[in-house]
C-alpha cells in the first residue's frame, strides 16, 4: 500500500518516477533504486496463529539502494510462521531531486510506518504495544535511528501517536557516522560527501541513546570489512550505560550482508531471536 495513502508524500519534490528494480544475479534478489514513493506491504500469519506482535522489516543497501528479498520478504515469511505480522517498508532513498531535505526522508518513511501500524492495529490484528522495528546494514541505521529519534516527529502527528518502536533488532548495523568506524557510503548518501560535524553527530545514534531507548538485540560478525563491528559494539556499549536491556551476538565469520543464514556457523541468529523475543514478552 502507499504509506502516506493518497496524501502527498511530506518532503518531496515534483519529479517522475524513477524506480528501478534489478533481479539479476543467482540466486535471483530483487534490488530496488531510486525509490521515491515508499510502500508498507503487510504480511500476515494465519489469523490463529497471530500472537499480536508486529515487526516492521527495513531491508538494507547503502541508502542507495533496497535488498527486498533476503533482508526483505524472506525475512517477513520467517517472521509469519513465528505468529508475528510483518510490514515490509520500502522507504524512499535520500536523493536532491526527490526531496527537499534528503537526510529525514528515510526517518520520515520509517516513522510513518509505525504510526500507520499503530493507528491500524486492529483492522491487522496487532498489539499496539507490541510493535518492533528490523533493519540489516543501513537499514539497521535507520531502524536504529527510528528507535534513538523518536521524541523529535519528521512527520505530521497531530494525533499524538507514539512513535517509539517497542524492540529493535539491528543486523550488521551501521550505527556510526564517525569517520574512524562508520559506512562511509551509508554517510554520504545520507547526510553528504561534506556533512556537518552537527550532522554526522546527529546521524550517530550510539551518541543519541538515552534512558527511554527501546529494547535491541543486535547480531554482527567479527570479520565485516563493509560495516566494522565497532558499530554494533558501540551501539551495545551505550544501551548499557543507560541500563537499556539488550543482547549482542558477535561472529568470528560471516562478513557482510548474510541475510538470515551465516553460511560459517551452525548457531544462527533466529534461532537466539526467538529466545529474545520470548524472553522479552513478545512471542
């Protein structure tokens, strides 16, 4: 569905529509670019299955473009067959030509979704209490982001609905926009190739947690040359501080961008996922 429905979309600028899609490669993965009228598609489990709990799907790419499928879609039926309604966000991409201010438009998208879910939950059969957020690589930045920013809207709410997801959980995350342990490409297409050192502080959301910072459970592997480590550990190391309940999940192997199986290791990250979700009242 359109997430903004048929009102304007907020921050945009009059262009054509130039999304792309590309689903070479095998196996076959859809990447979506140039994204500038963002989606929320809903994927429900049977409804005897539902547990209430709802989880908002940020799938990666740099901030350039959008890995649908394996931090997508196959993430949102995995998440069905926990009981757990899934709402795949196809968020718009920062560009200069599609938007007044490209450094909120991902925020705002991912607000909206969890204001959509809130406001809607229960045509989905959802609790509102029990709405999370999940992002892989850059998505995982703005997942982070949504859940370190959410006392400050981008987005019209004059109902005031809350804005706070109530867990994250961040996959390989770029958390940083400090130049010794951040993704530069995540940065630059963010927030520019000359941010301010306002802006790079800002954007990193290691230095935004506080108190009132939902729940997160990070995964990431040690050997991770795209998005350094550092970034879950800092996140981690923060939440701690602020006596943020959390759960980090570091691998020796794995590198970058393995979606929903490390190919290294027989311990896979679901499977702890479940855990903490059970754990924590949601599953």
């Amino acid at each position: 569905m359109p997430l903004y429905g048929t009102d304007p979309i907020p921050n945009s600028r009059p262009a054509a529509n130039a999304e792309t899609i590309d689903s070479s490669g095998r196996p076959i993965r859809y990447s979506y670019s140039k994204v500038s009228r963002p989606t929320l598609t809903v994927w429900q489990p049977p409804a005897g299955k539902r547990t209430g709990t709802a989880v908002i799907v940020c799938p990666g790419g740099g901030y350039v473009h959008l890995a649908m499928t394996h931090e997508g879609t196959q993430v949102a039926a995995w998440l069905n067959s926990l009981g757990i309604t899934a709402f795949v966000l196809k968020y718009r991409l920062p560009d200069d030509e599609t938007m007044v201010d490209k450094t909120i438009g991902p925020l705002q998208d991912a607000q909206r979704a969890i204001q959509l879910v809130r406001q809607r939950a229960g045509e989905w059969g959802v609790n509102p209490g029990k709405i999370g957020i999940l992002g892989f690589s850059a998505g995982g930045h703005l997942a982070s982001t949504a859940g370190t920013h959410f006392t400050t809207p981008v987005i019209a709410n004059p109902a005031g609905v809350s804005l706070r997801p109530d867990f994250m959980v961040l996959l390989y995350p770029v958390i940083s926009f400090d130049d010794s342990i951040g993704h530069r490409g995540s940065r630059d297409n963010l927030i520019g190739k000359q941010p301010s050192p306002e802006g790079i502080k800002k954007f990193s959301n290691e230095l935004q947690v506080t108190d009132q910072t939902p729940p997160a459970f990070l995964v990431h592997a040690e050997d991770d040359r795209t998005v350094p480590v550092i970034n879950s550990l800092e996140f981690y190391i923060a939440l701690m501080r602020h006596r943020v309940p959390a759960e980090l999940h570091v691998y020796p192997k794995g590198g970058h961008g393995f979606g929903m199986h490390n190919p290294t290791t027989t311990d896979q990250w679901p499977d702890r996922l479940v855990n903490w979700l059970t754990a924590g009242g949601w599953l």
